[in-house]
C-alpha cells in the first residue's frame, strides 16, 4: 500500500526468509542448530524470552544479508519502504539518513494473540502435543521481541506506531505518509 502510494521500490523480509536462513545457516553452527530443532523443542520445551533472545540474536546475524538486499534493490531511489521482522532499531537507525523517516509498527499482546489465531501459528502447532501452550509461548516470545523493539525504539528517538487493531491497514497506511517527512 505505502509502495504504490510513494512509487518506491518496497521490501519485505518474508520474501527473503528462505535465501537468508540457508545463507546464516551456511555460517552459523548455533543457527543451523536452532534450525534442527523439531517443533516440540521450539515451542514447548524453551522458555519464551529464550525463544526472544533467539529471535533477536538471529535478527542481528541476517542483518547484514538485508542492508546488502536493501542496497541493491534501492538503486537510484532515495525512499525504499520495507517492511517485516528484523529491522531492529539498534541496527537500522544507525544507518538512515534521518530516524524521523523510520516508523516501528508494534503489535499489541491481545492484537497479536487474535492474528496467531487467524493465521494458526505457530505453523505445526496441532502435531504437538500441547497445541495451546505453543501458540502460548509463540505470543509471549513475540511480545517480548515487540517490548525490545519498542524500547530500543524509543531509546533511539524513532516512532512507534502501537498496533492494536482499533484502525484499519488503510488508516495505518494514512497515518504513516502524513508522520513520514519526505520532503
């Protein structure tokens, strides 16, 4: 939606999962290791702020894959939105131009339980043996990467936009372009 509205090229960290995580995995004996783990061990038997740490450790190592992405797709362009997990703002607000351009999306607890429900997530969840205590710990460890987030955020002088389902993706959108200073 911002992409087509600002007619800039537009990334989003999904579209790259795969290629980062074999390309991590290739260099990073830990995350190949995590990558091993079964479902059980991912979602029952660690403790969700293991689970964050984890999170926002991989974060960190694929960040380099995603400035080297981000370069690349920028070109000419001086504005390139992008979009999804990993931008964390330890990383990124060192390397834009202005912080006042970056805006950190932070779902709600109660925002992100309803949406793991309408997606079923984690994926596998029913193959476990405690379907509810995974999705549990998959809301709590991505809680807790949204405080992270949020507080490093704000610690940085960025924006936080907290996303609690009150306002459509369309309002969103409209509150993004009128707070974004591109001039």
């Amino acid at each position: 939606m911002l992409v087509d509205r600002l007619g800039c090229p537009g990334y989003l960290t999904e579209d790259y999962d795969r290629e980062h995580s074999k390309r991590l995995a290739r260099v990073s004996r830990q995350y190949a290791d995590s990558l091993a783990e079964s479902l059980a061990q991912r979602w029952l038997d660690r403790l969700p702020q293991e689970s964050a740490d984890q999170q926002l450790w991989t974060f960190r190592e694929r960040f380099a894959f995603v400035i080297a992405d981000l370069v690349r797709l920028a070109g000419s362009n001086e504005v390139v939105v992008a979009e999804g997990l990993g931008f964390l703002p330890e990383l990124v607000a060192p390397v834009m131009a202005d912080v006042r351009r970056g805006i950190w999306l932070v779902p709600t607890h109660d925002f992100k339980l309803d949406s793991v429900e309408r997606r079923e997530r984690p994926y596998g969840r029913d193959r476990l043996d405690d379907p509810r205590r995974a999705t549990a710990n998959f809301v709590a460890r991505d809680t807790l990467v949204a405080e992270e987030i949020s507080r490093q955020a704000v610690g940085r002088g960025c924006r936080v936009l907290v996303v609690d389902g009150s306002i459509s993706t369309a309002e969103i959108c409209e509150e993004l372009l009128a707070s974004i200073d591109l001039g």
